[in-house]
C-alpha cells in the first residue's frame, strides 16, 4: 500500500476497503488493552488512544487507559455482565460505523489481544461491508501474560512444546459441549488455556475427562491477571467444578491445564512482592504522587491517587510581593513545601527577579 500507509508502525496492521483518494485516512483502530495492567498497553495502542475523537472500550479494559485519550474525547462504556446495559455486537458496530461516517476517528479498546475470542473477525467484517477503513493494534493476550504474572510458564523443553487456546463460552446453546472436539483437545500434547470458563466449568472440564484427560492433571486458575489483586489457585482438572462453583470465583480469569501448572507458588515474582495484597492512598496534590505512587506499584501495592488539597494561586500577591522586596533582611526562608518553593520563585519570574534577588 502507499501513501499515508507507508509510516504506520510495524506493530500495527493495517487494511484498505475501499482503494481511492479519500482510502487514505484511517478511521477506526481495533486495539488490544491488555490483560489488566495498564503499563502493558503497546505503544501503537497508546498512540491511537491519543489519536481518537471517541474511544469505545470494554469493561476489560482497564480505566487507567483512557488517561492517554485526549480530554475532549468521548469515552463510551460498552457495560458489563451484571451491571446496567450491556451492548450487543450489532450496536457496536453500528457506533463505530456511524463515528467513522461523520469523520472521527474511533478507537474500539478491547480487552487482552482483539484477535483472540475478541469478536474482531465479526467487527472488521462490519467495517469492511460499510466500506470503513480500519487498522488493528495487536495486545497482550491473558494467556501469555499469565505465564509471566502467575509463575507459570505455558511452554516448557520437558513438558509443552505447544499450547492451544480454548473458549470455554461457546456460542452454541443447545450442546453444553459446543463444537469443541473434547477428543483432541483431551489427546493435545501440550497445554491448554482456557478462557470464559467459569460459569461452563462443570461441562467442559467433564467433557475434557470424559474425552480421556486424566482428572489428576494440575490446573492453575488466574483471575484478574497482572493487577493487584491477582488471585492465583492450583488444583487438578478433576477439582474444577468445586473451585469454580457458581459464587466463588468471578471473571475475568483464565485456567491453565497441563503439566506445566503444577509449578508452586514460590516461583510467582508478582504475588510474593512486599506489598502485594496491600492498598495505598497517595493523598498527594494531583501531579506530585506520581512517582510515589509507581514505586509503591513496583512493591506490589493497589494504589489509590486521592489528593486531599489542591494548589491554587493566592487572590493577591501584595504580602507575598512584600516579602520577596525584603528577602534581603531574612537570614533564613522557611518552607513548609515544595508547592511554597515554587510558588515563590514563579512570582520572582514574573517579576523578573531571580535567586539571587
């Protein structure tokens, strides 16, 4: 492709509907979130965020992101399970048709990676039929990142060489068993990831023994990857139905099956950090906790950033003029804070005096 195509960022994929002198500009981006810790949103995803006129975004998706959309985008939550409306698929992709149509650009923030049981090929279908330009910003699927989060490794040399990623919310009501072909994935020789499948848990883990997956065979079960509260669980498939029985785990969460899930908790870094399980309110004015707050995060700690006070000029600057007329007199000035530091010397600015006044 050429043109306006030919600077794109490698990790971003981009496609033409429609060839011609207005196919240049790009108008909706398909962009993978993450698994929950904002810090892993790519790059590419961040720069298209900053881009967007509207954002439409997943309860997946962490809030911490809309931080990089400019403050005068439009933010749209496209609800959740449980929790007032929830979209349907045809909504969204009348939205993001109808934005693009009137000339915004629309970012459709999607939990984890948009590819992977995202319903990305039914929304880039819409697109394509309504004759929208669009490009894709891959993310980091939940699979992959509970690997590193969760001290176990998908892959290993001596146990799995492969892994597959499975639903376990099929799209099929009337089969609990879906189309998944249990006999496969029951003689798969590496690991399986199974996602969306808490509340189906009972049907497919039975269906997985009954296909010949021995019930001794370790899971490990990670809920809200890579976040604070980061819940961990090791059992064995055969235990699944308990574990996850209706009330005792929520979503979001992805199960792990395999030999490579008997690892112990002892080699999961992000769990065993000091403050890990630990809330934090940084009360510090908005712009100053910033990098207490990331230190905290670094010890594992949930951080809450709530400032209690806020910095505002004074209504006058006659007694604060008068003093700095007089600093000559003063052996000693005194400051309570870094905001009276500042605040200061930007008066002496203003009027054009320096340290040396």
């Amino acid at each position: 492709m050429g043109g306006d195509f030919e600077d794109r960022p490698p990790s971003e994929s981009t496609t033409s509907c429609s060839p011609g002198p207005t196919s240049a500009r790009r108008r909706v981006y398909l962009v993978g979130a993450g698994p929950g810790d904002p810090e892993l949103l790519t790059l590419a995803g961040a720069r298209r965020l900053r881009e967007a006129d509207v954002v439409l975004y997943d309860y997946l998706a962490n809030d911490a992101l809309l931080r990089h959309a400019s403050p005068a985008a439009e933010r749209v939550s496209l609800g959740r399970h449980g929790a007032g409306k929830l979209w349907k698929q045809d909504e969204i992709n009348a939205r993001m048709i109808a934005e693009a149509r009137a000339g915004r650009t629309v970012v459709r923030l999607k939990g984890g990676d948009p590819s992977v049981f995202g319903r990305l090929a039914e929304e880039v279908a819409a697109l394509k039929a309504a004759g929208i330009e669009y490009a894709i910003v891959p993310g980091v699927t939940t699979a992959v990142a509970a690997g590193a989060y969760a001290g176990v490794t998908i892959t290993d040399r001596d146990h799995a060489s492969c892994v597959a990623l499975v639903t376990g919310h099929d799209r099929s009501d009337s089969d609990p068993s879906g189309t998944a072909d249990f006999a496969k994935l029951a003689a798969f020789p590496g690991t399986l990831v199974v996602y969306m499948g808490v509340t189906n848990a009972p049907e497919w883990s039975r269906h997985l023994i009954a296909a010949g997956k021995t019930p001794d065979t370790p899971v490990t079960i990670v809920r809200r990857c890579s976040l604070p509260d980061q819940q961990t669980l090791h059992g064995r498939l055969g235990e699944l139905p308990t574990i996850l029985a209706p009330g005792r785990m929520r979503p979001p969460l992805v199960v792990v099956i395999g030999d490579v899930a008997g690892s112990s908790d002892d080699a999961n870094w992000f769990t065993s950090r000091p403050l890990f399980g630990k809330t934090v309110v940084v009360t510090r004015p908005a712009g100053q906790g910033d990098a207490m707050a990331e230190r905290l995060a670094d010890f594992g700690a949930r951080v809450i950033e709530h400032p209690v006070i806020e910095i505002t000029p004074p209504d006058g600057f006659a007694e604060l003029d008068a003093a700095i007329d007089r600093l000559s007199d003063y052996a000693w000035v005194v400051f309570s804070s870094r905001n009276g530091v500042e605040a200061l010397l930007q008066r002496m600015q203003q009027r054009n005096r320096d340290a040396r006044a």
